[in-house]
C-alpha cells in the first residue's frame, strides 16, 4: 500500500494524492471550526484535543503540497477542501447547538398569554413595558439552550406570527430557569459518571 501512495504512476499522482489532500483538508478545517466555536463557548479542554488533531491533519495535507510544489491540481484541491471544511464545519456546529442563547422578543400585542405559555413549558421569561414608534410594546427575554430555540420559536410564532424577535448568542450563564428536558438530560449524565466512579 505504501509503495502505491509513493508511486509515480500518473493516477496516483493526479488522483489518489488530490482526493487525499481534499479529504484531509475538509477534516481539519471542520474540526478547526467547531474548536474555535467551542474555544468562545470556554470549553478549553476539549478546543485543546480538537486543535491537536487539527494540526496533526493539516500537516499530512501540506507535506503532501511541500513534495509536490510545482503542481498547480495540489492547490486548488488544498483551498477546496478548505472552503468545502468551512461549511460542513458549520453544519456540524449548528447540528451540536452547543450553548446558550438569548432570545429578545419585541410585540405589540398584549403578551401575558406568551409570558404563560413560556413559563409553562418550563423557560425562564423576564418582561418589561417599553414604548415604539407608534404604540406600547411588551419586550420578553429569555436565555434557553440552543437546542430548545426551535421550541420557544414555535410557541412565538404560534402567540404573534408577526412578532419581532433577535437571537443572541451567550457566552456564560449562572443560575436561571430552563426547561425540564434540560435537567433531564443533566440528571441522567450525573448518574452515569457516579457510575463510573463506583466501578
């Protein structure tokens, strides 16, 4: 197998090394950006092993580009898989909806009946009276999970479909209200590491 890889026969030249640098390159740029999303969100550890595999991955590409410098295909599969890793990166990230958000939500409506159908399904809601353009709005915060945005958005839509509303995304969060799904899936990791101690 390796005396293919080091082969000078045309198809692993402009084939199999072109297909492998690609490859790699949409690895290490997926898991360079998901590290950095994760480095934001103050995961260190984990950005550290994501950045450790990442460079470990780029260096196979450019070595690759290193011994063969003078072939232009090398190039431009390099900064395809770069721009190919970019996206899935992104994907990936929205997939893991790591961290918190917070959720402004702006109506003109009387919004008591949304600050219940929040509350009762289990998030935390802060409210406050302000004053548009034309007329009194009712302003709602909430901070939810980012894997719980499509909930709360649907009960928005369902309240108000022409509610205004912005999406922040929110570094660190103490303390506060979230759904019960949320302590659900944290009640059942705790249990499983007190698991693993035991053994």
């Amino acid at each position: 197998m390796l005396e293919l890889l080091f082969s000078d026969s045309p198809w692993v030249i402009y084939g199999l090394i072109p297909v492998l640098i690609i490859i790699a390159r949409i690895i290490d740029v997926s898991i360079g950006t998901v590290r950095i999303i994760y480095l934001i969100r103050g995961h260190k550890m984990l950005a550290a092993v994501l950045g450790f595999f990442e460079s470990i991955i780029w260096l196979v590409a450019i070595v690759q580009i290193m011994q063969n410098i003078t072939n232009p295909l090398y190039y431009i599969t390099f900064a395809g898989g770069f721009a190919i890793g970019n996206y899935i990166g992104l994907i990936i990230e929205e997939k893991l909806a790591i961290g918190n958000s917070i959720l402004r939500i702006i109506t003109q409506r009387e919004a008591s009946e949304l600050v219940e159908k929040l509350y009762n399904a289990g998030f935390g809601v802060t409210h406050v009276d302000a004053y548009g353009k034309t007329s009194e709005v009712k302003i709602i915060y909430t901070v939810v999970k980012r894997d719980d945005l499509h909930r709360v958005l649907k009960i928005v839509r369902e309240f108000n479909p022409k509610a205004f509303y912005t999406i922040e995304d929110v570094q660190f969060v103490r303390e506060g209200i979230y759904s019960p799904r949320y302590f659900q899936m944290s009640d059942g990791f705790l249990n499983w590491l007190r698991i693993q101690k035991k053994k």
